[in-house]
C-alpha cells in the first residue's frame, strides 16, 4: 500500500511539474535584432518586412535595430519607417558607429535610440543623383518627414531639421548656418536625441534587461542579399543597359544566341531581384511572358505591329516590377540611350572583325577593279530596226534578231508586233521609237 502511495504522488508531482513548464517558459522574453547595414534602399525594406514579421509570429517583447549605415533613399527609408512606425512590438535603435541621412530618419522612428560611444546621427540632407542638393520640393517634403518623426519620438524637432537644411543656425551643438548637424553619442544624449551610450549589444541588453532573453539575430539571406544588390537604383540601370544592348544585337544578328542569351539573363535579374525583395508581382511576370510571345510572333505574322506590341509589354512590364514608376522611367531611358550608344560602337569598331556581324555588315566590295560591272554601255545599238513581242506601256521587250532586250518607248503605247527603232541609249535604258511607213521604205 505504502508503494502505491509513493508511486501515485510521484504522477502528481510529475504532473505539476508539466503544469508549471508553459509559465516557466512564458517567463522567459524573445528579444529579435534585426541589423540595418549598407546603403537604404528597397531591398533592405523587404529584409526588415520579413524580421518584423517573424517578431511578431513570436510575440517578441522588443526589436533592437542595429544601425550602422551612411543613408540611402529617400522612397526606401519612407518605406521602412512606416513598417517600424505600424508593428506593435517595442521597436530600439542602437546606433553602432553611424545612422546619417536615411539612417538618422530610421533612428528617429523608434520608440528609443542607444549610441555607441563613436556614433554618430545627422546629416540628413536629401541628395539627388548628381551629388548635388535636392530641388526645394522635394526637400520641402523631407524636412517635413523629418520633423514629424522627432515630433512623434517627442524629440526636439529643431535638431532634426537641423540635421537636413543648413539654414538652421544651432552653434551650441555645432549646427552653424550653412552646416549640417551631426550628433555624435555625448551631444545626442545631451539634447534628447539618445536614452543613452552603450559600447555593446550585449551592454544594451543588460542595461533594458533582457541579458536573460532569448535573443534571435536575423540574418539576409542569401537571396536577399542578391535582391538588395540587384534592385540598388544603381545596378539597376547597368542591368537594363547591358539587357537592351544584348537583345537589340540578338535582333540584329538572329541566330547567334550569345547576346541574346546575355540580354535575356540580366534582363531575368532584374526581375529575379524585384520579385525578392516583394517590389515585382506576378502581374508583371506574366506582361513580360506576353511581350516575348508577341515578339516571338512577329517572326510569323510580318507587319511590325505584332513586334511593337511584343516590345510595350516588355517595358510595361519592367515599369511595373520598379516599384517606384519614376525612378524605373528613368533607368530605363538611361538603358535605352546606352543600348542605342553601345550597338553604334560596337558596330563601327568591331563589326568588321568579329564573325557575329557578318550578317549585318557587307564587307565585300564590288568594284570595277574586281570585275564587277554593274550595267553595260551598249551604243551599237543606236539606229537598228527591232520588233516589239510585247506592247510597250512604255516598258516593255522588244527582239533584235535572236536577243530579246528591255526597253522603253519614247512615251507613246506601242502595240506588239510592231517594228521599232532604238533612238538612245542610256546605261540600261533603251529607248525606241515606232517606225512609220515612210521610215521603213
């Protein structure tokens, strides 16, 4: 009896310890950090889509953004910040060396920001692509994103605009007029702009708590790190250029396969790199499926109609992969200038020595000298009496004895069977005139 008993309390005690596992393990806190790193562009805001996403499946108790970054542009940075500003989960920047331009607005989008001590934030201003300052448009538009994220965080909004427009004079910080403030990590925490200086991830996690934590680090993968790469609106334009030079000399020399095959496989990366990084859907996949068929059939269905459809639903297509219409535009256009540039080089410099031209360039000559004649001068002919076999309208043949030559009247229909004269000739141009009956006698 007294084994039953110890028996039946060990269940129980087994059992309670089960009960209890799901509170042990609740007590336990998911803290993810997800790394922003390199330039801002639109692949990164796929990588940061998929790492908030992931934190919130595991109802994660903060997300620390590791910054490091010289900025980016300025429709990517617009796109991750309203992904930091829709999650629910406590968002925490940690400022590992710099958060500049874009960098400085993501910082600002977080519900609180940590510095190393040699970090550094500002130096927002918006750039185009010449290097120079944006038009005052849109600069207009980022100063006011800007402000209204230092506002949200409860930050001073005058160092924030400081950070992007050098008119700001702010001397105590060393934001003088005409320069751009830069915070590094003493100034920030002194102005409101940091919660405070932290050497280390693992010092921040000790610091708000969660040295206990289960700490999650997401990393790119490898795809994702190709997808940023290839949608960087630098590589973008290469990729269009050298895919439009490709199949324009493809068009040009059928048959060969080599540039077609290049011009098909960069033009495939691109949309390899777009469809990652979430900015291409299907819709453009299949516009482009549709434009290779339409050019495919204007092999078949001859006209140009076919063709020109064939090459608007590839350009429709890659448009609607872009994301952002006007940037892709302009990639475009730059694709198209250099395609065009390029085919004339390679055409006049190579053309001649490369075997894949052959089709597209005549490289022999046919001059007199090589024995080529390209009519004969037949002057004998002038003053002999031919007959014509058929009616001259004016053109027409004429016989002159066994030989049968073209020729033409002197404007007037002349029936076969009639007997004609040869008045001129010119080159190939044999000219005759009906016979009247005063003539022949």
């Amino acid at each position: 009896m007294s084994k039953v008993k110890v028996c039946l309390g060990f269940v129980l005690l087994l059992l309670s310890f089960l009960l209890m596992l799901p509170a042990i393990q609740a007590d336990t806190s998911t803290v993810y950090v997800i790394p922003i790193e390199d330039e801002v562009e639109r692949g990164l805001q796929s990588f940061i889509e998929r790492g908030i996403q992931e934190a919130e499946d595991a109802s994660a108790e903060a997300i620390i953004f590791e910054i490091d970054t010289p900025g980016g542009f300025v429709n990517a940075a617009d796109g991750i910040a309203r992904l930091l500003d829709k999650t629910s989960v406590t968002t925490i920047a940690f400022i590992n060396q710099d958060a500049l331009s874009a960098g400085a607005f993501l910082a600002l989008h977080n519900s609180e920001i940590y510095m190393h001590p040699n970090g550094r934030i500002g130096a927002a201003q918006v750039i185009n692509q010449s290097g120079n300052a944006a038009a005052d448009k849109a600069n207009s538009a980022w100063l006011s994103s800007m402000k209204s994220a230092a506002q949200t965080a409860k930050r001073n909004p005058q160092y924030a605009l400081a950070m992007a427009d050098t008119s700001i004079d702010l001397p105590e910080v060393g934001a003088a007029k005409g320069k751009l403030l830069t915070l590094n990590a003493e100034e920030a925490k002194k102005v409101g702009y940091s919660e405070g200086t932290v050497s280390s991830l693992d010092e921040l996690l000790v610091l708000k708590g969660y040295e206990d934590a289960t700490i999650v680090t997401v990393d790119e993968t490898f795809s994702e790190s190709l997808a940023r790469f290839l949608t960087n609106p630098i590589v973008v334009p290469i990729l269009l250029s050298i895919a439009a030079l490709g199949l324009l000399l493809e068009l040009f020399t059928p048959g060969v396969g080599v540039p077609g095959f290049i011009g098909l496989s960069f033009l495939l990366l691109f949309f390899y790199g777009h469809l990652v990084a979430g900015l291409a859907g299907y819709e453009s996949i299949i516009l482009l499926v549709i434009g290779f068929a339409l050019l495919m059939a204007e092999f078949v269905i001859p006209g140009g109609v076919v063709g020109l459809l064939g090459v608007a639903a590839i350009l429709g297509s890659v448009l609607l992969a872009g994301g952002d219409l006007k940037t892709t535009a302009i990639a475009v256009l730059i694709a198209m200038i250099v395609a065009t540039v390029g085919m004339v080089i390679v055409v006049k410099f190579f053309g001649k020595r490369l075997d894949l031209f052959k089709r597209i360039i005549l490289t022999d000559s046919t001059d007199t000298k090589s024995g080529y004649v390209s009519t004969t001068n037949r002057p004998e002919l002038v003053g002999k009496i031919a007959q014509t076999v058929t009616a001259l309208r004016p053109s027409g043949t004429i016989k002159l004895e066994d030989e049968r030559i073209d020729a033409v009247s002197e404007g007037r229909f002349i029936d076969n069977g009639k007997d004609v004269k040869i008045i001129k000739v010119e080159g190939s141009r044999i000219v005759v005139r009906e016979l009247e009956k005063q003539e022949e006698e």
